[in-house]
C-alpha cells in the first residue's frame, strides 16, 4: 500500500479507537470489537475513505486464537470430549438450518432473478444461506456460477446481525438473571509473565504459517488457537495474553468487519437484504431454543450453548463468551467444529442436490 492507503488506516483506527472508548464509558458489551465495528460501518456507508489491512486483521485473529486456546486446559478437554454427541447434533443443526433459510430464499425471490439460469440461482440462494465461513462460500458460490455479490452481502448481514444483537441480549441477561461464572471454564494461564509470552507468541505464530502455507481457512485464528489449546491442554502455561493486547484485537476485528459495507452496499437488492435480515432474526431465535434444548440435555449453562449454536462467526462468538465470561472454550468447541463440518460438507451436498434437481 501507499502512503495515502496508510492514512486512510490510521484514520479508521483512530475512529474505531474513539468509538470503542465511547461504547466502554456507555458500558456496551463488547466495546472494543462493537463500536469499532459500528462506526466504521457507518461511515464506510456515508461514503468515509475507510480502510483496512490483511496483516491487521491476521494479527487480530492471532492474538483472540491465542487468548481463546489457554481455556482449554485437561479439565476443560475432558469435558469437550464428552459433549461429543451435543456438538454432533449442533452441527446437524446448523446444516439444517441453512438449507431451510436457502430454500426459503430460493422461493422469496424466485421472480426478481428470473434472468439468472436455475443453476445459477440455485447455487446463489444455497451458498449465501450457509451458516459459517463466508469468504468461502462466496468462493464455491463463484464456481457454480452463482450471483458471488449476493452471497458476500448476505454473510455480511448476517455476521453483522449476530455480533450487535447477541451481545447485548447476553449483558441483559447478565443484569436481570446474574449468570453464573462456572469455575472449570476458567483459562489455564492467569498471569502475564516474561518471557512466557514470547514463547506463546513465537509458537503460535508458527503454527498460523503452517496453517497458512496448508491454505487453511482462517489460518492466523485456526493456527494460534490449535497451538495455544495444545501447549494447555499438555499442562504448559507460559503466560497470559495481556488484556490490551486483546482488546486492540478485538478492535482492529471489529473495524475488518466494518469496512464490508461500502457506499454501494446499500443499493446491492435492497429487497433480498431484508429478506437475508428477518432470516437471520428466525435463525437466531430458532439457535435459542435448540441452545436452551442442549443446555437441558447436557447440564451446561443456557447462555453458553446459545453462545456455542448462534449462526455467527467463531472469532465473534467467542469474543462475546470471553468478554462476558460464558464459557469460551465450549462455545469455541462447537463453533470450531461447525466452521469444519460446514467446509467440509457444504460443497458436496450442493452438488448432490443440483444433480437430482436436474435429473428430476
């Protein structure tokens, strides 16, 4: 980038930094991943030169893996591996879901993209429903011929939805029926220590290049946190991540997700963006009651497996349950395991269900 690419990106973050202040002294949950995000998406809208940086955004994503991996000590494993079956259901769940909200989709506006070959429009409705891994979908959506600015528009609604609406619905609750903290999901390391930290630092950051040279998806948030839960889990505890550090994370996530919604965003079928909204609010309160189901099945608390079920991003969620102290490395667990499942099978399924849609 330029020099006047930079200062556009000092500027954001100056913006985003305010923003994040302003939502700490109004006592927001999540301030410094909310009001960056807020404010940014505001004036990338109203048409503000704002910018961001890959290299900003992988060093968000490396610092909320890292912090995230130290709660999963050998208690913690332990009770993972038990909800096994729970996380198998969720992400059965969130398959389920998606496809309903795509065949949803597929004949809410059937008529205003008439023009586009059924495939096409199949592909483009399917993808942009899916819950989990956007750029991604947005990839396969392009390979089937599929309308790829729908898909990435409705992603980023959605994540947008989730990320304000959840937090501030989990602080209410919060203030009106007092979670409960539980003890066993408290992270390993409580301390920040030197040089314990650069050791976390350095081989974390190996294992995000490692991901990155496999071509892994998010592979600066999917390598520190692997590395980061393997050093806990084996009873090694260096250090703590230092809460500046994660909240200068959370800050430049929040301004990556804001500057998705430029000028033209709003005039990408205003239609189809309000259908993709009140889907994603079904999607959301459906999420509750199968979390508060879970949570009947397994004994954990509600808010961690509505956290864990939620259809947004991992990062995102995760921050939520560690701002607010709702058991982060179950809610990582089941988000992890659903970003897989969703890769994974997603592409596979659309092309078994085109192939009988042509043949019938």
């Amino acid at each position: 980038m330029n020099f006047r690419e930079w200062f556009r990106v000092v500027l954001t973050l100056v913006a985003a930094w305010v923003a994040a202040e302003y939502c700490v002294w109004l006592h927001t949950p999540i301030p410094w991943m909310l009001g960056p995000l807020l404010v940014t998406a505001v004036a990338s809208v109203l048409g503000a030169p704002t910018r961001s940086t890959p290299l900003l955004r992988n060093a968000g994503q490396w610092v909320i893996g890292v912090a995230l991996g130290l709660y999963f000590t050998p208690q913690v494993g332990a009770l993972v591996v038990g909800l096994w079956w729970a996380i198998v259901l969720a992400v059965v769940w969130a398959l389920a879901l998606g496809g309903l909200f795509g065949c949803w989709l597929q004949r809410q506006h059937a008529a205003d993209f008439a023009h586009l070959p059924p495939g096409a429009w199949r592909a483009t409705s399917y993808f942009a429903s899916a819950i989990g891994g956007a750029s991604e979908m947005t990839l396969l959506a392009e390979r089937h011929g599929a309308r790829t600015d729908l898909v990435a528009a409705s992603h980023s609604v959605r994540l947008v939805i989730v990320v304000v609406s959840v937090p501030f619905a989990m602080q209410w609750a919060q203030s009106h029926w007092g979670l409960q903290l539980d003890a066993r999901l408290l992270p390993g390391a409580g301390l920040t220590l030197w040089p314990g930290l650069l050791w976390l630092g350095l081989s974390t950051a190996a294992g995000a290049l490692i991901m990155t040279w496999l071509k892994r998806t998010n592979p600066w948030f999917m390598g520190a946190l692997l590395v980061s839960m393997a050093l806990t889990l084996s009873g090694v505890h260096w250090s703590a991540v230092p809460v500046t550090l994660s909240n200068v994370a959370q800050l430049v996530i929040g301004v990556s997700l804001g500057v998705r919604f430029q000028r033209d965003f709003v005039h990408t079928a205003p239609r189809w963006l309000m259908s993709v909204a009140l889907g994603t609010a079904v999607m959301l309160l459906l999420s509750v009651g199968f979390g508060l189901c879970l949570a009947w099945a397994t004994g954990l608390h509600p808010a961690t497996l509505i956290l864990g079920t939620a259809p947004g991003g991992i990062a995102e969620m995760a921050i939520t349950a560690k701002v607010l102290q709702l058991g982060v490395p179950v809610v990582t667990a089941f988000q992890v395991c659903r970003l897989v499942a969703v890769l994974i099978l997603v592409g596979p399924i659309f092309k078994w269900v085109d192939r009988h849609k042509k043949a019938a």
